[in-house]
C-alpha cells in the first residue's frame, strides 16, 4: 500500500481485505451502483444486499454530465438526479449505511465538478466523515490534483486513478505514484457499459501495471457476465462489475424484490471471481 503520514481507518479497512483476498489466494469483487436509482430506498437496499456479497462497493454519485459513462449508466445518473439525489444526500446515504452496519471498503465514484462546487476540504472532511474509504475523481488527471491529493490524504482516505489500455508504461509509474490504496484498470477503450468479451491484450496490460507498481489492481469497465469476471479474476486483485448491475436495476425498477433479485444477480459473478 502507499505510504501516508499515518494508518487511518481507510488503511485498516482496505488493508485488511487485501489481506483477506491473499490469504484465501482469490480476487475480489467490487460492486457498482448509482446512488439514488431507480430510487434512494431502492439504491440504499441493493448496497445493503452487495455488502453481503462484495469486498468493495463503489458507489456512483450522480452527474449531469458524466463522460466516462456509457448509456446504462448515464439514464441511471439522470433518472437519480431527478429523484432529487445530491452529493450531500450520498454521503448521508453511506453514513446511513455505516450505521446499520455496512462493513465493506466504500469507493465514492465522482466527477470533480461536483467537489468544486461544494468545496473540497468539505467533502475530503464530509466523505471520511460518513465513512467513504478511497475517491476515483473520474476526470481529474494526477497532473492536475496535487493540491487535492494533499487534502483527501489528510482526510485520511485515499485516492485512486483510472489506467487505460493505451496508457504509456511512462504515465502508468505516474499514475502509480500518485495512487493509493489501489490501482484501477480500464479494461477498454472508451466508456463504461457492458461488453460481448474481455480483450486479449487484458494479461499483458496488467502484467505491464504490476511492473510499475506494488498496489493492488483491479479491473474494471464492460465486465458483465461469471465468465469475463473469472477470466479478469486470473489476472487481477480485484474485479468491478457496474453496468450489468445497473441494467438489471433498470429493468427491475420498482420491484419490491430488487435487492433479493439483486443479489441473486451478483451471486454467480461473486462465485466465478472466487473460483477463477
């Protein structure tokens, strides 16, 4: 792990599952949804039914412009946003959550417009505060955040960056530098959403990463279904899958059972990556 003036709880909390994943010899999984969609209550059961499956769960604050994004998760971002949900409403979400007993790493998946306007010492206080443990600042470049590094890292949490297939061995050891906590692959060009197969090129990018860095790597963007997650496990640390949760939220909508179906959704995808 990065080295930080002192261990904080995001430390312990993600050190100890980094721990946990080598001792069993497996990858993780980490699972992606769109606070607030299809509703808050909805969004609030289905992270309370991935904490009893996943080792992280990222949690997407809605944003009207999310370039990162493929459709799936753009229609959810804006039918959360039209539900009136807020940054300040995310992290009372996962404070909420924290309190009734969420255990699992939370990564805050967010666009930097939004800690602009509601100012960054506030949120690196308001994020650590709540219980959030890494950020990914989607379209903030390590170049550019030196000062907000500086502050999230006070706050005791930890930041991440985004490695693209077509990321440069030189910019990978610049990215890796800035880093804590862990790495985040990209195992496509583009934007998230879900994919038909992994590319082949997957186990060279990766060997590529871990040759600049000893943190953890996981992967992530277009991995839908138990057997591309198998085959990211066997070269990762870690797996994200977001999109093909997200569609099945869509697709559910109001269902009374969401979070049961849910989590019958993930269960294959959590077996494959334990397995792999």
């Amino acid at each position: 792990m990065a080295s930080m003036s002192a261990t904080t709880s995001s430390d312990r909390a993600l050190a100890r599952g980094w721990a946990a994943l080598a001792a069993r010899r497996r990858a993780g999984l980490v699972t992606y949804l769109t606070a607030g969609f299809p509703t808050v209550a909805a969004s609030r059961d289905a992270f309370r039914a991935a904490d009893e499956l996943a080792d992280v769960i990222e949690v997407g604050v809605p944003f009207s412009d999310p370039l990162a994004d493929g459709v799936v998760n753009q229609l959810s971002a804006e039918r959360a946003l039209r539900s009136g949900t807020t940054l300040p409403g995310v992290l009372r979400m996962v404070a909420g959550l924290r309190k009734r007993g969420l255990q699992m790493p939370v990564v805050l998946y967010i666009y930097f417009n939004l800690v602009h306007h509601y100012g960054v010492k506030a949120f690196a206080r308001d994020a650590a505060t709540a219980g959030v443990d890494v950020v990914l600042a989607l379209d903030l470049p390590p170049e550019e955040a030196t000062g907000f590094e500086q502050i999230i890292r006070q706050a005791g949490l930890h930041l991440i960056y985004l490695i693209a297939p077509t990321t440069p061995e030189a910019r990978i050891r610049e990215i890796a530098r800035h880093a804590s906590g862990f790495i985040y692959y990209v195992s496509r060009e583009g934007v998230t959403g879900m994919q038909k197969k992994l590319a082949s090129s997957l186990p060279s990018h990766v060997s590529a990463i871990r040759k600049c860095t000893d943190l953890p790597v996981a992967i992530g963007f277009g991995i839908s279904n138990p057997q591309q997650a198998r085959a990211a496990a066997a070269e990762a640390d870690a797996v994200v899958v977001g999109s093909a949760i997200v569609n099945q939220m869509a697709r559910l909508g109001h269902d009374r059972q969401l979070a049961k179906k849910i989590a019958r959704f993930v269960a294959p995808m959590v077996k494959a990556v334990k397995t792999a």
